[in-house]
C-alpha cells in the first residue's frame, strides 16, 4: 500500500447479490476495537467460504498495527477497525499507508455513516468501508468482490439434494426441480449424478448411461469448462446431465477435491447446479453437503428418516452458521395403513421448517419413471407436481420466465372476447 494507498482501485461489494465465491488463499490479519467486531470476524474466518484463507484478529486498532508493520511486513488483507472522529481516523490511516507494503489491501470498519467519509477513503485507495456493526457473511462477500475481476461471470448456485435414507425419492425430487428451474425461469440448469454404481438420472430422461462424471472424477486435474461442456449431455434448452454410467462391474473412489475442482468449474459457467448426492455417507458426501449453496433434505413421515434428517440437519446447521437452514421435504405422505409423523411433529423435531409435502401418488410417480418423462411433463395437474412446481421456483430463486404460449393464448383470449 502506497503513503497515498493509490495502488488500490475502488472494489464495492455487492452484498446479498448471489451466491458468494470462495476466498483465495490470503493472508488476512484483523485489528479490532470492539470485543463485538472481533467475534463477527472469528466466525467470518471459520466459515467455508474462507477454508483457504489464514486469518487472525488481534485487538487495538489502527495503532496496533502501525506499531506492528514497523518491524514486519503486512499480509495481503488488513481488516481495521476505529471508533475515532474523521479527523483522527485518517490521520490514523496516514501512519498506516507508511508502512504497508503497496500490494497490500485495506478495509477500514468504522461507525460514521458518512458518505463524504466513504468517498474521501475510497480517493485514498483504501478498498472498502464498512459501517460497524458488521456481520460475518457481508464481510465474507466484502472479501470475496475484493479477490474477484469485474469482468468475471457470476457464481453459479450448487444446490445438493440428498435422502434421509435410501428410497424417500430424493433423485426423483431433484431431477424434476431441475427440470422445472430450467425450463419455468429460463436459465441454464446442470444436473450431476453423483452416484456412479446406481445413479437414475439417465433412466429419468430415458438416456443411455453416460460416464461423463467418471471421467471426470478419474482425472480432476483435466477438469475446465471446455472437457465439462464436451462431458454434458443435453437434456433440453436449458437442461443439461452430467451423469455416470451406473454398474457394479468397477470399484469408484471419489475424493473430495475431484467434487471441489468440478464444481468450481461449473460454477463459473452454469447458474445452477443440482447435485443429486446418493445416500451413503463418505468425506466426499459431507464435503459435497457443506460446501452447497443451499441442501434439500429429503424424508418420508417415519421414524428412521426423522433420525437421520435431525442428525444431518444438526451437523449442517453447526457447520454452516452463515448459511440457510437446509429445505425439508416430506416425501411420500399418505401411504395407506401405515403409521406416519405429523408434519409438524416431524418439524418439531428435526428443528427445521417443512419446506414442502408432496403426496403418495405412487401411479403417478411409476408412469413417469417407466416413460422416461419428469412428472411435471407427464401429469401437470397432479398435486404431487403442484407442491414440486413451488418447491423448484423457491430454490431458484428467480421468478418465472413468461412464456411465449401462455403470452399469445392471452392474446388470443382478449381478441375473442373483443368480438363478442
């Protein structure tokens, strides 16, 4: 950082805008004043979006680490924080500037909500302001716009579904909200089947088995957006699969990094991505759960899902502090003869919301699968494809692209009604 911090251009965040990319691996070392800033900062660097980041927080402010750099040099990020008038505050700042490295950034927390402040720190070149108190996640995504070029593409939202316990019909759920995300809101939708021995992704949509993910597991250090786009098989306009080929015939071994290195690729070319993570649990299963944007927990009204999901819930809730809860789906409600858990005892529970109960209607659920079809395709008007249609907008987070059809049959009905 130069005496005048000009090295430093100007980068805002944009808090609340997407899902927040991952914190390169930086040096960051915090000076706080409040006992409060201090803990927001510790839990911000615990967090998993700062996994590859070395954090610390000391106290003493600004003079602290003027008194500090006057001996040693100063890491990639300084995080600062002064509760002093204006004056003082650049003053301060200016003793800083003199011994700081010019590669160095600074983001400056103080407690003038001042906009003359903000834009005078800004000339100076110090990176950001932010007005105290701080929360963890908004100075996660603070951190994250500062490593990221203005001219890089969105971050793509990884959405993983995962069963409380084999059969519950988590795939069949995530695959139908794929389907629904891709074609109601318009975007470009990637479903990854990470079950590579059983995996149905490719008899939902009535494919031939594709090894793209296997080959892509195989060699993670071959993976980048061009091998990915060759590996993807087109499912739709919008929708695309990256499956395995199912069978027992080999031993798969999935590292968690080879899921890291996929993931991060698509991310930077596909704005949703939904992973349909098998019920089985391994490093790679929980690395996959925690590092998602957002996790659908999918179960059945019974007492061995009610476990499972409470156990997953807990451990998601505990991991990811700066994260949603996960979405509960009760699947397969209404069985006849058999004994089930009230929703709202179930929600009691677990401690999570129920986000969504879709109904048995197991004729339904066995045509589509026996015709290849998604069941929002094959029977509309269900109530089963009603709550999943809701479920699917809610994940993705857009509003529903109007259609062509539906526009000009409007059209249609108001010149009838013209001429009557």
């Amino acid at each position: 950082m130069s005496p005048e911090f000009e090295s430093h251009k100007p980068s805002y965040a944009r808090v609340g805008s997407g899902p927040v990319a991952l914190v390169p691996r930086v040096n960051i070392q915090a000076f706080c004043e409040s006992p409060e800033t201090a803990e927001s900062i510790q839990v911000a660097f615990a967090d998993r979006r700062m996994a590859r980041a070395h954090g610390t927080v000391v106290t003493g402010g600004i003079p602290a680490a003027v008194r500090l750099y006057q001996t040693q040099s100063t890491p990639n990020l300084l995080l600062v924080e002064s509760d002093a008038p204006r004056d003082v505050l650049l003053a301060d700042l200016a003793s800083l500037a003199d011994v700081c490295q010019p590669d160095t950034k600074v983001v400056v927390i103080g407690r003038l909500n001042d906009v003359i402040l903000y834009r005078d720190l800004i000339r100076r070149g110090v990176s950001e302001y932010i007005v105290a108190p701080v929360t963890p996640l908004h100075l996660i995504e603070i951190i994250s716009s500062l490593y990221r070029s203005e001219k890089a593409v969105p971050i793509g939202r990884v959405i993983a579904f995962v069963g409380a316990k084999g059969g519950v019909g988590s795939s069949t759920i995530a695959h139908n909200c794929a389907w629904q995300i891709a074609r109601s809101v318009d975007v470009e939708t990637t479903i990854i089947d990470l079950d590579l021995a059983y995996g149905t992704a490719a008899l939902d949509f009535n494919l031939d088995a594709s090894g793209g993910i296997i080959e892509a597991i195989a060699e993670p250090e071959r993976v980048d957006a061009l091998l990915l786009d060759r590996l993807l098989v087109r499912l739709g306009a919008k929708l695309s699969l990256l499956g395995g080929s199912g069978g027992v015939d080999k031993d798969f071994i999935i590292e968690a990094h080879a899921v890291e290195i996929i993931l991060t690729a698509l991310r930077a070319t596909v704005p949703i991505i939904v992973v349909d993570v098998p019920n089985v649990w391994a490093p790679w299963v929980k690395f996959t759960l925690l590092h998602a944007d957002q996790v659908v927990l999918t179960a059945e009204p019974e007492l061995a899902s009610l476990r499972n999901t409470r156990a997953l819930a807990d451990m998601l809730k505990a991991a990811r502090p700066n994260d949603p809860p996960p979405t509960l789906v009760l699947n397969q409600v209404g069985v006849p003869k058999r004994p089930e858990i009230a929703g709202a005892d179930f929600r009691k529970a677990v401690g999570v919301d129920v986000a969504a109960v879709i109904p048995f209607e197991p004729q339904n659920f066995g045509a589509a699968l026996n015709n290849g079809k998604m069941l929002l395709d094959m029977v509309p008007r269900s109530k089963a494809v009603e709550v999943l249609r809701r479920l699917a907008d809610d994940l993705s987070g857009e509003k529903p692209a109007k259609s062509a059809t539906s526009g000009s049959s409007l059209i249609k009905k108001l010149l009838v009604l013209g001429k009557k």
